[in-house]
C-alpha cells in the first residue's frame, strides 16, 4: 500500500517552510498529486526518498567535479 504525505509532514520532514515546499512542487522538483474536492497536495512517501536520493547524488558529483578540477 501506497503511504502519502501531507505538505506539513514534507515540509517537517525536509526542515524547511511550505512555501518552499510548495516550490518545489510547483517546479517539478517534487512530485506530488492534488486530490479532493479541495485540491489539497499530497506526495507518495517513495517520491519524496528518490528526491533526497537525487539530491544526495547531486552532491556527490558536485564534489567530485570539484575534486577534479
């Protein structure tokens, strides 16, 4: 079974406000689905391990080009 997150618990879970959690999905950067009448966001919790994932391998290359300069 599929768990999803709320923005507060993606935004408590990452340690930054909603309005950056909002960002980052309005962006793309984070993907998220609008569900309900109200529209309200939701993010499966696997999305938000691969953008952490995505953004720790990021880094990795970003020092290792760095190392190689």
């Amino acid at each position: 079974m599929r768990t999803f997150l709320t923005l507060p618990d993606v935004a408590e879970a990452l340690n930054i406000s909603m309005s950056q959690t909002r960002a980052l999905i309005q962006r793309g950067d984070l993907e998220g689905i609008q569900i309900g009448g109200r529209g309200q966001w939701r993010v499966e919790e696997s999305k938000l391990d691969e953008y952490i994932e995505r953004l720790y391998a990021e880094q990795r290359q970003a020092r290792a080009e760095q190392n190689t300069s």
